[in-house]
C-alpha cells in the first residue's frame, strides 16, 4: 500500500466532535474506535512524521491469555499479569487502572486481528513469567509495523489526520468544558470547537526541562525518545487544572547503543531470544531479564558505566530488529567466542568461561549464578557471535496526568474535568516505578480504544 498522506491543512473544519491530539498507538486506535462509533473525528499531530514514539517501539505488545499464546503451547493466566505487573512496578500502580488493563490486552489484540493487524508470534520481556509479548509473525519491530497498519485502516476510514498541527491551548466552556483547542497549523493559527478532546500526546523524555525538573539527577542522560516528546499535554492539562501524579517515575533503560550521536534502543527481545550481559571483565553481573530498574542500576554500578549484550546467530535468528542495528554499525562480530572478546576488548579466557557456564544454566534450566528463568529457549552456541556496546539511557515517563480508568482527566480534587480525556503514555499511574516492556504499547491500543468509547458516551449524553 502507498504511504499515508495526512490531510492537507487548508481542510481543516472548524467543528469535530472528536479532537484526537498526537497520531502514536494511542491516537490512531481513539481515532479509529470513536470513529467507528459514529463519531466525526480529527487528529492532530505536531510533527512531520507521524507515529511519536510508537514508531520507535521494537520488543511487542503485552497481552494474556490470548489465542495466539494458546497456539504456540503458553497456557497463561489475567491475574499472573496483574500481580507481576503490580510487584515489577514497586505496588505503586493504580489498582483500578491495572485492573482494566490486563483484562483488555487480549481483546485488544482480536481487535488489531479483527482490522487485519496481526500480531502472530510471541516473546518474552524483562519481569514477566510467560511468553505474553506479542509481535508479528515475521518478528519485524512492533511499532513500524503498528504505525503503518494503524494509519492504513485511518486511510480506509477516511479519518483526517493532520500534521505539522501543534495544539496550544485548550479552551473551555463558561461551565468549565473543555470544548475545543487552539492549534498551530503549519504557521497559522486557528480555532477548532470539539464536543471532547483527547490528549494522546506522549511523555516527556525529551524535554530537558520537565527532566531537571523533576528528575535532575538525570539531566545529562541520553534518550531514546523523540525528539516531539517534550511533554506538551502535560502543559495544556496543567493550564486547565488537571493534576499530575508520580511525575518522578522515569524509566531509565539498561541496553541503549550511545557511542554515536543517534542514540538506539537495543529491544529487550534480544534478551528474551537469549543474550546475556557481560561487564568489562567478560563476566555477567545481573539476571538479565530482572527488572529494567534493577538492569539498569546494575550497569551503572559498573565501574565502566556500561555492558556488552552477548549473542549468537541462534538468537539473531528470532530478533529480526538485529539485522537493522547491523546495518547501521553497532555490532560487533567475532568468529569465535574469543575472537569476539578481543574485538570487544575483554579477557578471551574469561568470555569464554562466561559463555560455557551459561549454556550449561540453559541446558540444565538452572541459572545459579543469576536465578535467571526467562529467555533460555536457546545457548550461546550457534557461529557467529556478537556483541552490542550498551548503556541505561532516558527511555519512559511512568508519571503523567491523573485519569480514572475511563481515561477521565482529575483535578487537584479528584473531579473529572468535562470533555477532557487522556491515555497512553501522557497518562500517570498504570506502571508504578517501573514500566515493564511490551506493556505500554499494550496500554495505548487498550486505553486509545477506551478513550474512543468513552469520548462517543460523552458526546452523545451532550
Ligand atoms: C525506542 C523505543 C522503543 C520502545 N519499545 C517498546 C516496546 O517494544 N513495547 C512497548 O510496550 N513499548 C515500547 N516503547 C514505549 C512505547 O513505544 C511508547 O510509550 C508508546 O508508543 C507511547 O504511545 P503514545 O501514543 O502514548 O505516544 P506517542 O507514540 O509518543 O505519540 C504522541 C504523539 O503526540 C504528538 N504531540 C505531542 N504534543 C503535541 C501537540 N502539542 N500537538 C500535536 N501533537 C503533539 C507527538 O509528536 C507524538 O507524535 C518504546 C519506546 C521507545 C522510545
């Protein structure tokens, strides 16, 4: 199918009864949902390129007791989710959130087949127990793959989608209703009235300013985020009176190629297809599919600051997203074991020894190292070997605006703020203090179809 065309601005209406901000997973599925529901709907994008940093997402889609881990023999259960989620998250997740969501994820997944995106193929991500990341079939990087087919059901639906569109206020009612927002359409400044508006405008990983605000700590960290992730519903909820919550909980991932001026998440399916870490020693230092939190402050207590992954071409052969950090020059390759670790500038000995006690952990199933037992379907043994230079960098925002799991935006007194709605990544409160992968992804389709639902409620009880 040709490239999606957005909307040229000069068709802007001035009346919607939907305006959708930020064209990421969480936008197009609202879009698509509330449309579907007979709704008339806009989305409005900022950017050039479309997708935010849904585009960028590469491990896959969080989701239990789905058909699609039935057919690859993974019996698993809701509440195995809700409880890993919750403990991974420091029990600091909002119960009632949590609780919509695991319930969700696998209609959710019906919902992408039953518009024709198929996610067939399963893997596993750090602090989960089951195979519950969904892909596609072909193992390509979930979010290209989601962008693109959400925006070919968008075509097909005929939704607008606009972009260079920045939203710059929102305006309200004399009742206090949020009925309309203010934008900069490539330049030019215009008013648009909307029954409700949608705020699906990311996080905030790239604002230098929210990070020294609340993380300062962290001012000097690279990201692996967008550069439109500046946090800009953050700004136009504040400016109605919306609260933000746990705005401190910001994900730091552990395995983020830095060396060169663009920064590269290494996805954590490489892990979940097999790779271990590796410190300047040659010797793994953590169970590599514990926590990112956990992952992370380990490498950072390395004297080095930073690790290598450790993989074979067995591994490569199910990480389809390794043929792409090949081809732009961030692996490294060895013919052997040892060959590898003089490329990489670690004890040839030491590696060696590394790789041969981990193979035996995978083949007895008993990691006594590390407690490591996850993504130990296959060894290190498999010519060639590589390896990938890694280090934690600025990756998700946990905190956000404060909404009810009808994606409801709260004031500081915990009202609903009429005609207000917000979800995905913008939103506070699902995660706790740590987001475990493959959930957000999972979070935008769940909480963008509800926030579609919700919006058609709203408009039809005006
Ligand atoms: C490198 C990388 C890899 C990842 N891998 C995974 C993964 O495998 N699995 C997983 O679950 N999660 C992953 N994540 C996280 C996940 O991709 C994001 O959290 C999620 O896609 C956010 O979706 P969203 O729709 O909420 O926001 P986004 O996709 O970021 O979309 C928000 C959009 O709103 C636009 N916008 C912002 N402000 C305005 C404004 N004022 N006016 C108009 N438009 C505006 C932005 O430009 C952006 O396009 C990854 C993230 C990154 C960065």
């Amino acid at each position: 199918m040709a490239k999606f065309q957005p909307t040229s601005v000069g068709k802007l209406e001035n009346d919607y009864d939907v305006v959708i901000i930020g064209s990421g997973g969480t936008g197009l599925s609202a879009a698509i949902q509330a449309n579907e529901l007979g709704m008339k709907v806009a989305v409005l994008e900022k950017e050039e390129e479309l997708g935010g940093n849904t585009n960028r997402a590469s491990s896959g889609m969080n989701a239990a007791e789905t058909n699609v881990q039935l057919h690859h023999g993974v019996i698993d259960n809701v509440a195995d989710f809700y409880h890993e989620t919750y403990k991974d998250g420091g029990r600091l997740n909002d119960k009632d959130m949590l609780g919509y969501f695991v319930y969700h994820t696998a209609p959710a997944i019906d919902w992408l087949a039953d518009h024709d995106i198929k996610l067939d193929d399963i893997t596993i991500t750090g602090g989960m127990s089951k195979k519950r990341t969904h892909r596609p079939a072909s193992m390509a990087p979930i979010g290209g793959f989601l962008v693109k087919s959400l925006l070919e059901v968008v075509a097909q639906e005929d939704i607008p989608v606009f972009n260079k569109t920045k939203v710059t206020k929102l305006r309200r009612a004399d009742d206090g209703r949020v009925n309309g927002v203010e934008v900069d359409a490539d330049g030019i400044t215009k008013v648009i009235n909307a029954k409700a508006v949608i705020l699906a405008t990311g996080g905030f990983g790239a604002s230098k300013e929210y990070i020294k605000r609340f993380r300062p700590d962290l001012e000097s960290y690279k990201t692996t985020n967008q550069p439109g992730a500046t946090g800009d519903g953050l700004k136009l909820a504040e400016n109605v009176g919306a609260e933000l919550m746990q705005m401190n909980l910001v994900q730091v991932h552990p395995t983020v190629q830095q060396d060169n001026p663009h920064v590269y998440l290494i996805g954590e399916a490489v892990r979940g297809e097999g790779a271990i870490m590796v410190n300047g020693e040659g010797k793994r230092f953590v169970n590599e599919l514990n926590t990112r939190k956990i992952c992370a402050n380990a490498i950072t207590a390395l004297p080095e600051h930073s690790a290598y992954l450790i993989f074979d071409q067995g591994i490569r052969d199910h990480v389809k997203a390794i043929e792409f950090y090949d081809k732009v020059g961030l692996v490294v390759h060895g013919e052997t074991i040892e060959d590898l670790a003089k490329q990489i500038n670690v004890d040839p000995d030491n590696l060696k020894q590394t790789v041969t006690t981990w193979n035996q952990a995978v083949e007895n199933h008993d990691d006594a190292e590390f407690g490591r037992t996850t993504g130990m379907d296959r060894g290190i043994t498999k010519p060639g070997f590589f390896a990938i230079h890694i280090a934690p960098a600025i990756h998700y925002t946990m905190g956000g605006i404060h909404i009810t799991p009808k994606t409801q935006v709260l004031d500081g007194n915990g009202d609903i703020i009429k005609g207000l709605f917000a979800a995905g990544e913008v939103a506070g409160g699902l995660h706790g203090n740590n987001r475990v992968g493959g959930n957000s992804i999972a979070e935008t389709i769940v909480f963008g179809r509800q926030a579609g639902q919700q919006v058609a409620l709203y408009a039809r009880s005006l």
